[in-house]
C-alpha cells in the first residue's frame, strides 16, 4: 500500500494549504495535483473544495480524516517496531500537551530522550483541553499531556497533583497572607481562563459557589498573567502556569485548596509505537511526583 498519498491527504486537511504541504512532503505543485486526482479517482469522490477562502475538506473527506490519521498512526507504528527489530531507532512522535507542561517539564525530558533515540522526530502540539482530546480521539497525537477531566473513554496514567492558585499583582497588597480564600474573589476584578482551556478553574469556582466580577476572559495563560501583571485584575491558574511566569506577579495558595489532576492521556497502551512507550516511560522517571 502506497503510504505516502494518504500522508500528504492528512497534511494537507492540517495546513488547508497545497503548496506548503507539497513542499513539507516534498512534492512540486503538478505532484500534489496528480496525488490527490488519483486519490478522488480511487475513492470515487472529491476530497478538498477550493474557492476564494482557501481550501476544505468536503463531507466525505472529513468522514474519511480519522481514518487515515489512525492507518498512518499504524503505519508509523510498524515501521517502529520493524527498524527496533533491526538495531535502529528512527520514526516520529508526536505530543500534546498543555503550554505549561510543554514549557516546564519537556524540555529536559525531550533532551534526555534525544540522546537515547537521536533518530526519532518529535512533534509538539499546544493547546487547550478540548483541543488535546480530540488530537487524541482523532489519532492526530500519539499520547497527551493534560488534566484528567472530561477524558472520557481514554487510558489514563496519573502524574502529578497541580495545585490551583490565586495570582496577583507584584504590588498587590496581601497583609502578610499566607493562603487566600476563594471567597474573597467574589467583589474582586478577576482575569478568566476560557472555559474549553481549563475545566479545573471553572470547576473550583462553581465548587466554592462564588461568582467573580469577570474584566476579561482569554484561552491564553501568558495573556492571563500579563494582565494580572498591569493590574487589570486577579485570578487563579495553576502552579505550574505561573512558576514560568517571572517574577512580574505574586502567588498564594487558595485556601481552601483546590488542584487538577495531570497525566498522560492515550488511546490505547497496546497501540503504542515503541517510541511512544519509550517516551511515557522516561516522562514517569522524570515527572517531580512521579
């Protein structure tokens, strides 16, 4: 079976863009019209619509999409375990996972994990809850890194316990405060966090009953912070979120305490590439609770 037509299918239904994935999968602009001619041939129907927008995917492609992802996620996983069989380790991985894992835990784990396997190609992919799950469900990520709510029907492997806490501005006033209690962000200007980014903020607030006087919602922690920092409001996040932050805020616990449970989210451990199982096992080595 010719592979390569289906990977540039997926590639292209990613960047809805023909001559940039051409040129990722190193086919000329005729070379990518010839691919997918014969591929709406071979499937009897057409697969992208193309108009003044750009291009998209048509009804019967988008049926088709996970499909394909799923058979490439197969096929890179054949590949895996055939060049392991072999001596090598070559092949691709690809990860999800929230901005904030992505930025204080997978630098050293990827630098560790490229000096065991330098021929593996890793693939990071930012983005909220919703938007790692349905990389997940749709084979588009190998494994995910994420909080446990809302996974649903995936495999599950616990990590760490992230406490929630209140964030502040650096010349906010606490009076020597140790924790701040949740229901004091009830008469406060308070920053949100989008709801499809962080479930566990919104759960915590509804949890505490409380209803804060919202200036300004946004799906970005570092827009969140920056916010927090000019004084346009307080709010809460993760620990992990702000230990990146700088020392352009201040922190406290939340009292009482709330936290979101992350690990790594897959479809499936018997489906895994042995990249991937390499990877996870080197992430719970490393993990700081772990």
């Amino acid at each position: 079976m010719d592979i390569s037509k289906y990977a540039l299918f997926a590639d292209i239904a990613e960047t809805k863009n023909f001559t940039k994935s051409g040129e990722r999968m190193g086919y000329t602009q005729s070379g990518v019209s010839h691919v997918l001619k014969a591929m709406e041939n071979e499937l009897g129907f057409p697969l992208f619509l193309r108009d003044r927008r750009g291009v998209s995917l048509t009804s019967d492609a988008l049926t088709l999409l996970p499909l394909v992802r799923n058979l490439l996620s197969v096929n890179e996983h054949l590949e895996q375990t055939a060049a392991a069989l072999n001596g090598l380790e070559i092949g691709h991985l690809t990860i999800a996972s929230f901005a904030s894992i992505s930025c204080n835990w997978l630098p050293a784990m990827i630098r560790t994990f490229r000096k065991e396997c330098p021929g593996i190609e890793i693939e990071l992919l930012e983005g909220s809850t919703d938007e790692i799950l349905d990389w997940l469900h749709n084979s588009r990520a190998d494994f995910g890194l994420l909080s446990k709510r809302n996974i649903g029907t995936l495999e599950w492997l616990p990590l760490y316990e992230d406490p929630l806490v209140a964030i502040f501005p650096k010349d906010f006033y606490l009076n020597g405060l140790t924790s701040f209690p949740i229901q004091d962000f009830t008469d406060m200007p308070f920053i949100m966090s989008a709801l499809d980014v962080d479930y566990d903020i919104h759960d915590a607030i509804r949890e505490a009953k409380i209803s804060p006087r919202i200036r300004v919602s946004s799906k970005d922690d570092h827009v969140i912070t920056s916010m927090v920092a000019n004084g346009l409001g307080i709010s809460i996040l993760s620990r992990l979120t702000v230990e990146s932050a700088g020392d352009s805020i201040q922190y406290l616990p939340l009292k009482p305490g709330f936290t979101r449970e992350l690990g790594i989210g897959l479809r499936s451990k018997k489906a895994l590439s042995p990249a991937a199982r390499r990877f996870i096992a080197l992430i719970q080595d490393m993990c700081p609770s772990c």
